[in-house]
C-alpha cells in the first residue's frame, strides 16, 4: 500500500483563506453578541427610567421655543451691542486726533518759547 500525502502550495493556501475567514466569523459573533448585550441593557436603562423619559420628550418642544425666544433676543442685543461700538470707535478717533493736534501745538508752542538764558530768533518765514 501506498501512504502518501501530498500538498500543494494551492491547498495551503486554500487552508489559510479557509482559517482566516472562521477567524473573522467568530470575531464577527464576539462583536454582534456584545451589541446585542449592550441593546438588552439600553432597552432596560429605557424601561426603568420610562416616566423621566416621557417627561424630557414633553417638555422638549418648550425647550426649543424658548431657545429660539432667547436666540432671537440674543441676535438683538448684540446689534445693538454692535451699533453701540461703532460709535465709540468713531469717538474714540475724534478723540484721537484731538489729542494729536493738541500734541502738535504744544510742540510748536514749545518751539517757540526761548529757553533760560538762551535766545531764540524767530523766522519771519
């Protein structure tokens, strides 16, 4: 009798592609099973809390109204807020150039006044 096995490089690998999709079916079982705990124990949490539940889906709508109240209020304001900065820029500029000239002058007035003891011609330019 003749007792030999043969295997070709095309039924190893046949074998490989066969062991590694097992291995993925049962890592495929592992992660629907844990979703499935995790489902049972959402739907439990959701059971044992039913009436706190209920109670945030009623009053939801109100939420959302007075956010969109308090939003619009907001939106106000802040146009208000932003009128009212445009016009203390525009005073703070005025102001600005007020602090300038009067900086200007003082520097001319300066220009002029003799210091002690020393002269000073003025130009007739």
């Amino acid at each position: 009798m003749n007792t030999q096995i043969v295997l070709t490089l095309s039924d190893l690998g046949k074998f490989a592609i066969w062991a590694a999709l097992i291995i993925i079916l049962i890592y495929i079982i592992f992660i629907l099973r844990r979703i499935f705990m995790s489902l049972r124990d959402i739907n439990k949490v959701l059971e044992d809390n039913r009436s706190h539940v209920d109670e945030i889906l009623k009053t939801a709508p109100g939420i959302t109204k007075n956010f969109d109240s308090i939003s619009k209020n907001l939106a106000k304001d802040i146009a208000a807020f932003n009128g009212t900065v445009d016009n203390l820029a525009g005073i703070t500029e005025k102001l600005t150039n007020v602090k300038n000239l009067r900086e200007k002058f003082s520097k001319e007035e300066k220009k002029e006044k003799p210091h002690r003891g020393v002269a000073v011609e003025k130009s007739d330019e």
